[in-house]
C-alpha cells in the first residue's frame, strides 16, 4: 500500500472538542460504579417501591432483630419512609443489628480511612450505642470499628470514621451496624465513603477517575441517554431532585431497572466535567419517554422548556440569580459554562413525529436566553435547522470497516455533526481487540471529518462486571468493587484522543486490502504528522509513506495496539493483556515503507524539521 502525505497542504482544521465521553447511569455506572458510595440501597428504595433488598438481619447469641420499611416516619420530606428495627435479648457480646454487602462487597485496603453517616432515631436512649463494623466474610475478622455513643429519639445525622488496619485488600467484607440493648430504631441514608478522587466529599472513585482522566476528554454528555427520557414521563431525569443536601433527594426509578441513589446528581455532574476540564455537555428532557409517552409542542411543553432554562442558570448563572444563588448555595458559587445544550435523546423513537415542534420549542427559548450556546437535536428535525445533529452508531467491526466513508460528501453547508453514541459492540461485558479495530477504522473517518464531526463520544462507559451489574453488553470499562480495566477499545480512543493534530492533512492511501485505513493529522505547534494506520486484516501491511513539503525526522515514536486475534481481550483478572506499546524507528524520512503489524492500530508521530 502507499500512503501520500502532502505536509504542506491542511484540508481542514480537527476539532478540538472531537474526542468526548457520554455517560448516563446504565450498568450500575455510578452507585455501584463511579459514585464512591459504598452502600447499596442507603435509602431502603428500589424500582419497584420501598425495599429491605441489600440489607440482612444480624444476630449474635440470642439477640434477635427484625427490620422492616416504616412508611409512616424518615428523616425528610424527600425521604419520607425508614428501616425500623427491632431488637430483643440484646446484650454485650450478644448483639442485633442489620448488614449491608455493598454493590457486590465492601472493598477495604490497609490503612484505609472511611468516613460514613446515617439518620437514625430510637424509641428510647436505653438502646444504647451504635457500633459500625466492615468484617471480612471470609475470616470474620473484624477489619475496622466505630461507634456511636447514644441515638436521640428525634431524627438526626450521625457521622463516623472508620480505619483498617494492615489488611489484604478484598472487597470481600460487610458493613454491620448492631446495638447491644433491646430495643426500636430506624435508619436511613446509612452511607459509607472510601477516599475519594482529590478528597471530594460525597465524591468520585479514585481509579476510575484516573482512567477517564488518561483518556484527555473534551466534553462530558450527560445525563443520557435512556437515563434522560425514563421510561415514563414521570420517571424523567429531574434535576431538581438531584440538588442540595442528599436527605432532600428523593432517588428516583431508572429506565435500566434499577433505582438511582443521585447521590451523583446535576452538581456533581458539572463538578466532575470541571475535575477532568472536561465541556459539559447537558442534555435537557424534551417531553418524551421511551414508552411513547410524550407532551405536545405548545403550552403543554412550556413547564418542560422552563425546567430547562432553569437548568441552565443553576449550572451558568450568576449568585444574583434565582438558580445561580441556589448552585451557590450548594456548595458551588463559581458558574459552570456550557456551549452545548441537547433536547432530548434518540427521539427519533418517538411513533407521534411531535419532535420537530418540540425542539423548535426549546430552541427558541434556549436561543433567546443564550445565544452562544449551540443547540443539538438528538434526531432530524424539519421547519428548523438545527446547529448540530447527533448522530448515534452500534455496529459490528465489518459495519465500520464499510462505512468509514460515511461523512465523506456530507454538506459541509448544512448543521454540524456529533456522534453521541457509537462503539462496534463486539465482546462482553467489555469489548475484545475486534471491536477496537472497528472502532479505530471509525475514528479514522470521524477525524479526516472533524471539520463537519464536531463532537464524538463512545457508549457505554462503563460497566460492573458482576453478575447482575450490566443491562448493555460492550462497555469501554469494567470494574468490580475492587479493581477496574480497560478494554482495547478504550486503549484505541485513549490513543486516538492524545494524538492528534490540530488540522487535517491532505493524505492518500492506494491500498488493496480493504481493511486499512488511515487518518493523517498536523499538529502545527510540535511541527509534528501524526499518522494513524488501522491494519483489521490478518496479514502485516508493508506501507510506503511518502510525505512532501517538509523534512522528516528520521527517529519517530510508535505507538501500537494489537493483539494475535481479533477475540483477544482484557478483563477483570487479565486487565492489562493488550496495552498500547510505544517503540522507535530510526527510517523515518521522506519517503520509507513502513510494516503494520496484522490486527493493529499504530499511530507515528513524526517530527518535520
Ligand atoms: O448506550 C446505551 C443506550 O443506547 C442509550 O441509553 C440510548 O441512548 C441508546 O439507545
């Protein structure tokens, strides 16, 4: 195959915002995922209604307990109902109490400080204290203790710390929560904090943070997804009921079938963006939900389009204004600033073809309040242009390899582009060394395009590997409570995101096997090509590169994910068995053949003179 390179000639500028994430709570993506909370139902709420489900009854000796969700009591207005427990024959040594197992266990590592806190009360002071333990499951040992002295018989937060000692990191263990006398008390919010990343209270999961944090993301889109539409009108994300303190969020049902704790709420959202310098991209509830429920363009939409612009100033506006002073009262004075708004999501699902008057709707009012801001529209849309349409793409790696000339003659007159949603969905529960080639010949394509392909952003992003934890097969990352990985696809976007220039060049390949593909950008600062070469066939590629305009350096760094085959993959116990390696050549030059390796990605950085 040749590759000609004309240095001298950029055809178009990439995007700076090209490489994103999308993320939406799917596969337990932050309770049980991102979210560092480490106890599952804190608020005895499921799906399908109140719920003991996650919690167990402890007994020692002959102390009985029984739990069960009082309805009629709970430390809020947002969470109105509790878990009472009920204790006989306590004694010391002897003690009743309840167990939480976490989202698929409790991770404890040495030395590790906790902090936690429930709402409690008690019929009478004569139950005494409260002891937390985490216990390893396995051993019984005891891995960390506190307790809290005495409970009041009204509702109130209690705090405490727990520390390990010199444990074998497991994520084998349990929380307990016992008392030693007879007795009535009720519970709720019970939570329990691991370090979080930078220390952020009611914060993010360190690891997980770091891996995104690799990735050099441009943009956050958030918060879906399905997750944004609910199944029902009235299981809609509802921002409102994601802010202030947690005893005043309700949580709420989930279109993935399983409720949502939204401790990781709107705030926390545009604080995660703000942590990894990531653009929020916020997508706004539309008036439409996946089960064909939707309201119709006009007044009926007005709440909804209100619900938005008010959305918007608590995450952009002023102290001085209503919402801005209720961010900053949250904890978040400095505004947020948005470039990109979403209506709605994927629909183009929704049978009554009331879309268009529906965005147009949003559009006007969202136009009119913030100018700057570009508007998205999450499917076509007639009797208005949007500024940009989302496009959304799950294949298989042969479905890319066809179509990597996809926005090749797309009118560059027209709306811009973002893919919100794309990943070639080969492998389970994440992606295999197929799947990353599919997804690198994409990007290809994506990038020799970003004049027109302003944003693009894999999903999903995250997946809990344990039985039970994934609702979409073909996730970018996977994690248990313990440990996490990535997948090859997650290496190919991590490299394709850290390399890449500024404009993009005009480039040639002649190649006969139709599973090679190319993208050649210039990074102008560096003085730098940075050739991509996707090989998805089974034989090595011998390339001649021939580049004009400009002198080459003969040393280049090379970066190369491969695999033998295309079913070889990473996973939670082989987490690192295809990386990206990073080697030298000493031939680069003007014109030099250079072999890509069967079922690889490799990226040349070359430094012109
Ligand atoms: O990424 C999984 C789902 O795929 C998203 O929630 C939805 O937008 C799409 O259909």
């Amino acid at each position: 195959a040749t590759l000609t390179i004309d240095t001298a000639k950029p055809i178009a500028a990439v995007s700076p915002t090209l490489y994103g994430l999308m993320t939406e709570e799917i596969n337990y993506s932050y309770d049980g995922g991102l979210y560092a909370e480490l106890v599952n139902n804190r608020t005895f709420q499921s799906n399908r209604g109140p719920s003991t489900a996650d919690w167990t009854i402890l007994q020692n000796g002959n102390a009985r307990a029984a739990m069960a969700i009082d309805k009629n009591t709970g430390p809020s207005e947002a969470l109105p109902l509790s878990l009472k427990l009920t204790v006989d024959n306590a004694a010391p040594k002897s003690e009743a109490g309840i167990v939480n197992n976490g989202y698929w266990g409790i991770p404890v590592h040495p030395s590790e400080q906790f902090h936690g806190s429930f709402y409690a009360k008690a019929d009478s002071a004569s139950i005494g204290a409260v002891t937390i333990r985490l216990i390893n499951n396995d051993t019984g040992a005891i891995e960390a203790t506190a307790t809290v002295p005495a409970l009041s018989a009204d509702w109130h937060r209690y705090e405490y710390t727990l520390k390990s000692g010199a444990v074998t990191a497991s994520a084998a263990n349990h929380l307990t929560i016992s008392v030693e006398h007879s007795g009535t008390a009720w519970f709720s919010l019970v939570s329990l904090f691991p370090p979080t990343y930078q220390n952020t209270a009611n914060g993010n999961r360190i690891d997980l943070m770091q891996k995104l944090a690799a990735m050099h993301p441009a943009f956050l889109r958030f918060p879906g997804g399905n997750y944004l539409e609910g199944d029902h009108i009235n299981e809609r994300y509802e921002w409102k009921k994601t802010i202030g303190s947690l005893v005043d969020r309700p949580t709420h049902p989930s279109p993935w079938n399983y409720h949502s704790s939204d401790g990781l709420g709107l705030l926390e959202f545009f604080e995660w963006c703000e942590d990894l310098h990531m653009q929020p991209l916020l997508a706004v509830y539309a008036g439409y939900s996946m089960r064909q429920e939707h309201v119709d363009a006009g007044p009926a939409l007005e709440p909804y389009v209100q619900d938005a612009l008010d959305e918007i100033e608590y995450a952009t506006g002023s102290t001085s204004t209503k919402w801005g002073a209720i961010r900053a009262k949250d904890g978040h004075p400095a505004p947020f600033h948005i470039n990109y708004i979403e209506v709605g999501n994927e629909d183009w699902f929704d049978k009554s073809g009331s879309y268009s008057g529906r965005y147009a709707q949003f559009y006007k009012a969202i136009k009119a309040a913030y100018p700057d801001i570009q508007i998205i529209a999450t499917a076509p849309v007639t009797g208005i242009r949007p500024d940009i349409v989302d496009d959304h793409f799950y294949r298989s790696a042969q479905e890319f390899f066809n179509d990597v000339h996809h926005y090749d003659n797309t009118d560059r007159n027209g709306p811009k582009v973002m893919v919100g949603e794309w990943a070639t969905r080969e492998g389970s529960p994440t992606t295999n060394m197929g799947a990353a080639l599919g997804d690198a010949a994409w990007m290809t394509g994506m990038e020799r395009n970003s004049d027109i392909i302003v944003l693009a952003s894999y999903a999903p992003l995250f997946v809990n590997v344990n039985p039970g934890g994934m609702q979409w097969p073909s996730d970018l990352i996977g994690y248990d409570a313990l440990n996490s990985y990535g997948s090859p696809s997650y290496y190919a976007q991590a490299m394709f995101s850290t390399h890449v220039g500024d404009h993009v060049l005009d480039a040639k390949l002649d190649a006969t096997n139709p599973r090679l593909f190319d993208s050649v950008t210039l990074d102008t600062k560096h003085r730098r090509v940075i050739v991509k070469l996707v090989n998805g066939s089974s034989q090595p590629q011998s390339v001649s590169i021939n580049l004009s305009g400009a002198k080459v350096r003969s040393n280049a760094h090379v970066t190369t994910l491969g695999a033998p085959t295309t079913e070889a993959t990473n996973t939670i116990t082989d987490p690192t068995r295809i990386v990206p390696v990073v080697s030298t050549i000493s031939n680069a030059a003007s014109t030099f053949t250079h072999t890509v390796p069967r079922f690889s990605i490799q990226i040349l950085d070359l430094d012109l003179n």
